[in-house]
C-alpha cells in the first residue's frame, strides 16, 4: 500500500460510539483521500462480555453483538481495505473463550465473526511501516501512557490507542532523524453507561483521528457542541 497519507482510526467501542463518529469518518476520507488506513483496536466493546460486572440496563449480550454489527457493516463499506490491531476489547470473545479452556480450533476468526472478507481487512499484533522518509513507524493498540517514553524505548516512531484521555503528539530525536510518538484519543459515546466507570475521573476522553501525510503527523480533533454533537468544522 501507499503510505503517503495513513488514517489512524482510534478506539470506536460499537456500538457505543459516538453518534457523529461515521460521519466524522466519512468527512474525513472524503476531504483526506487516505491511501492506508489502520484501525488501533476495540473496534467493538463487548460490554457485556467483560471480565467486571456488566450493567443490566445495557443491551445482552446478543442484542449488543447485532448493533455493532450493523455499525461494523458501515464502516466496511466506508473503508473497505484496513489493518486493524488486536485489542483488549475486540478480541475479548477469544479472551473469554481461553479462559474457559476452550481450544481456538473451536471458534470463529475475526473476520467470520464481523461478515468481512479476509482479503479487506486483517489483524495484527502490530504493525511496523517504512515512512516516505525512510524512517520507521510502530502501530499498536496500547503500550504505555508515556507516548514519548515508550518510542524512545523501541527507537522509532510510535503510535496507539486504548488510552481515552490522552490524544497527543510528542516529538524526539537521536540524531537520526525526527521521530514522534502519538496517542490517538477515541471515537466513543462518553455518555454511555459501557463508560460508566470513568465517570468520577476528572480527565475526558479526547476525540479525533491521526494522519500521517508525507511522514508529518498531524492530529485532528472531533470538536463538539455543548450538546456533545460533533459541530462538523472544516478538516
């Protein structure tokens, strides 16, 4: 593929995203024309399949599994071609299963279980890209709260999701060239009771995506209204 502009998508947690999520989404590859796009995990929440208490007033776990689903199937059809990262939250039905005993012979892959082709989109545990630049670029779902640190550590640019709260871009160099690390914020419904847990915290989740254009990250945030709806600004 062409890296000459990546889309970073962050965390989405369907079906408890952000109402104006898709399209956010939609306005930006219209007006970005991405040439890769990398999805960093919990594509899905499972809510209720979540090793702590689940609340009842949210959907079971079947009605939950639909609605991200028809969720799922937009998005597919917004980015047909992506990379996504295995999550904590998107692979928490294969974390369950193993700590059940139960075999991966015995259950579906990713793509059966979401209806899409394997040839659209993949998964990995990470993913390393050569910028145009000749430098190097890490994709994973979640490594550190210390953007910076954490790149330093691996020796190259670095960029993740998973943590909410954080939606920033660090730079560093070593002589060898400019290198940055990013943490890309989330795309989901903070007003959802799947969130409840971080009610009491006095930091927020930070909305928004990346892109990587000609090796220059640039971070875009997904401004909303006192209504918490997206006030769709000019990218």
């Amino acid at each position: 593929m062409d890296n000459s502009r990546i889309l970073i998508v962050p965390d989405l947690h369907f079906p408890y995203c952000h109402k104006d999520a898709l399209d956010f989404l939609y306005k930006i590859k219209k007006t970005l024309t991405p040439t890769r796009i990398i999805c960093l995990g919990d594509e899905l929440d499972y809510h209720s399949l979540s090793f702590h208490d689940s609340d009842p007033d949210l959907d079971s776990s079947s009605r939950e599994l639909a609605l991200g689903l028809g969720y799922i199937d937009t998005l597919h059809e917004l980015f047909p071609k992506m990379q996504l990262l295995h999550s904590n939250h998107g692979s928490m039905a294969y974390r369950k299963a193993k700590h059940a005993g139960m075999p991966r012979h015995l259950l579906k892959s990713y793509n059966d279980v979401l209806g899409v082709p394997s040839d659209d989109w993949s998964w990995h545990g990470e993913i390393i890209l050569k910028l145009p630049n000749g430098t190097k670029c890490k994709f994973v779902h979640g490594i550190s709260s210390n953007i910076l640190a954490a790149s330093q550590a691996i020796g190259m640019s670095l960029v993740q999701g998973h943590h909410h709260s954080l939606f920033e871009l660090r730079y560093w160099s070593a002589g060898n060239g400019l290198h940055f690390g990013i943490t890309s914020g989330c795309l989901i419904d903070d007003t959802s009771l799947a969130f409840a847990y971080n009610k009491l915290q006095v930091k927020r989740p930070l909305m928004g995506v990346t892109l990587i254009e000609n090796s220059e990250p640039r971070l875009i945030p997904m401004a909303v209204d006192e209504n918490n709806r997206w006030i769709g600004t000019r990218v």
